[in-house]
C-alpha cells in the first residue's frame, strides 16, 4: 500500500511538472488517501502485536 501512495505521488509530481493540474491533484490525492490507509492499517498492526500471548 505504502507502495502504491508513493507511486501516486510520483505521478503526481510529474503531471504538476507537465502542466497537468487536474490530473496531479487527483494523483495526490489518491497518494494521500493510501499513506493515511497505511498508517491506520500500521498502528492496527502495531497495536495487535504488542499483546501478550496466553
């Protein structure tokens, strides 16, 4: 996923390069909505791990 967002973001900085604005927002946005995806899913999973097991 964090792959991903960093692909978008790529994407993103070269469409604003281009003089594409449309699209460049809409890549970062996606960019942005997959990093927060990540970090909800990576705290969950950072959270879960650190339970003992019985």
């Amino acid at each position: 996923m964090l792959h991903y967002s960093l692909i978008f973001l790529v994407v993103a900085i070269i469409a604003g390069v281009l003089g594409f604005g449309g699209i460049a927002g809409d890549a970062a946005w996606i960019a942005k909505a997959l990093f927060v995806a990540f970090l909800v899913v990576w705290v969950i999973s950072f959270i879960m791990g650190r339970k003992p097991r019985v």
